[in-house]
C-alpha cells in the first residue's frame, strides 16, 4: 500500500506530513502553506517525485521537461508535442523520469 504523504514549505525548508509511517499522523506545519502529494513514484536517482516538481522525460530519442501536476485523481504531466498535448499518468510511464526543480525553489522553471 502506498503512503500518504505531503510535503510543504515553511520557513524555507520542506515539511514532510501525513502517514510517513504506517498507522501515525504527522500534520503540516502550517495549514495556510500550500501542501504537495505524494506520487509514490521515484526518479531514475530514486528520488520520490511529489506534485510540483519540474522533471525531464526521456522518450524515445526526445526529451522534454513539465511540472507534475493533479488532475482529477491522478498527478501526471502534459507532454507537448508539436502543437498536440497528451497526458502523462506517473503510475503507468514506462519512460525514464527524472527530477531537475521544483516550482517553490525553482520558479523560473515553471514551463
């Protein structure tokens, strides 16, 4: 079962929150701080890859970059192509992520 968690920033560090281990709540620091979830997924680094932060793809022979976003109930990215955008679940890529920002730190990446 995958762990539900949060991560948000406050006073410039990131606050881990929600069921970091089984059957125990942490709360967020601050409930006005914006949270991001969980992809439950890692970078080919094995870094856990939450909402919010701006990775590259590898697919085929291209490569580009987006940030993950929530979209109903998935977190995914847009992938642009031309001028077609498709949608990339982060649950069922087979493709090489990996993470290069974030947009709280990074906001000059925000594509």
């Amino acid at each position: 079962m995958n762990q539900i968690k949060f991560r948000q920033r406050h006073n410039g560090k990131w606050h881990y929150w929600g069921f970091l281990v089984p059957r125990e709540f942490t709360g967020p620091a601050n409930i006005t701080d914006y949270s991001y979830q969980s992809t439950s997924r890692y970078d080919i680094n094995k870094e856990e890859i939450y909402e919010g932060d701006i990775v590259i793809i590898n697919e085929d022979d291209d490569e580009f970059y987006d940030e993950v976003v929530r979209d109903k109930n998935w977190l995914e990215l847009s992938k642009f192509k031309g001028h077609s955008v498709t949608n990339i679940s982060l649950y069922e890529t087979p493709y090489y992520v990996r993470i290069i920002g974030n947009i709280e730190q990074n906001p000059e990446m925000r594509p």
